[in-house]
C-alpha cells in the first residue's frame, strides 16, 4: 500500500491568502502598460469603473458622494481622496460640496471622463489576451472570488 504524503496546513503553496497576493501583484502588472495610456494607475481605473457603472445606470445624472465610491470599491474614504484629486487634476471628475450637507462631497464625471470610457474599452480584452486564459475561467474565478470577499465581510472583514 502506497503511502500518502500529508500535506503541511502551514505550506506556503497551501495558503489561499498566498496565492491571492501573488495573483494580485502579476494581474495588475499585466494592467499596468494598458492603464499607461490612459493615464491611470490601477485604483484610479477602479474608480473610474464606478463611474462610468453609475453613469450608466438609471440614477446616472445625479453625483456620487464619496462615501458612496468609497462603500463601491472597499475602501476608506481617506484612501479614496488623494485618489479623486488626482482625478480631478486630471480633468476626469469635478468634486463638490454637497449642497444639503457640506460635510459631504460629490464626485461627477467631466466630458473627458465620460469620454475616457470609449478608449478603456479595450483594456478588459486586452487583460484576457495577455492573460491567455479563457473568458469562461476568468468569469468563474471573479465570480468564486466574489462569494469569497461576502463571505468574509459576512464574518467582520473590513469592519473598523
């Protein structure tokens, strides 16, 4: 009877956290010289991509505060600013005080934002291309991971 080989818990190949961060860091690479062009850094892209979802959606017209974006992408509001001033700079996005509540800032896209969307068009493709893994695999990971991220702000993740 041929012995089994017990696998270690605390391998390094064995942490899902591990192959998390080492995906994460060569996926945005593989981002990184399409955003170029753009002018974007990845999280700005992200940023823009909720943009561009709430401009197209039926509430389209109306800003988005940041708080908002903030909740969208995960992120803490003081993350996302030096982010949005960077947009802003880049002429992508106008930030506002709320008229209701000036503790609050609304965030709209320029016509150069709205514009920018026609050229990012070609990054999904373009990542799925270099990747060379099929648009089904691709599809089926976002969305295992996608139950895995509600999973753990189900159990306290990202909680302050």
């Amino acid at each position: 009877m041929a012995k089994t080989a017990s696998v270690d818990p605390l391998s390094l190949e064995q942490q899902v956290c591990f192959a998390l961060a080492v995906t994460n860091r060569a996926v945005l690479a593989v981002y990184r010289p399409l955003l170029e062009p753009l002018g974007l850094t990845h999280p700005q892209y992200l940023v823009m991509l909720a943009m561009w979802d709430h401009q197209r959606s039926d509430r389209g017209d109306a800003p988005l505060s940041v708080k908002q974006i903030a909740a969208m992408l995960q992120i803490d509001s003081a993350t996302l600013s030096p982010m949005l001033k960077r947009l802003e700079t880049l002429g992508l996005i106008t930030r506002r005080r709320n008229a209701a509540d000036e503790r609050a800032t609304d965030v709209s896209l320029t016509e150069a934002g709205t514009a920018l969307r026609a050229r990012a068009l070609d990054i999904p493709p373009a990542v799925v291309a270099r990747l060379g893994v099929e648009l089904t695999e691709l599809e089926h990971l976002r969305d295992a991971l996608t139950r895995i991220n509600a999973a753990a702000l189900a159990v306290g993740a990202l909680q302050s």
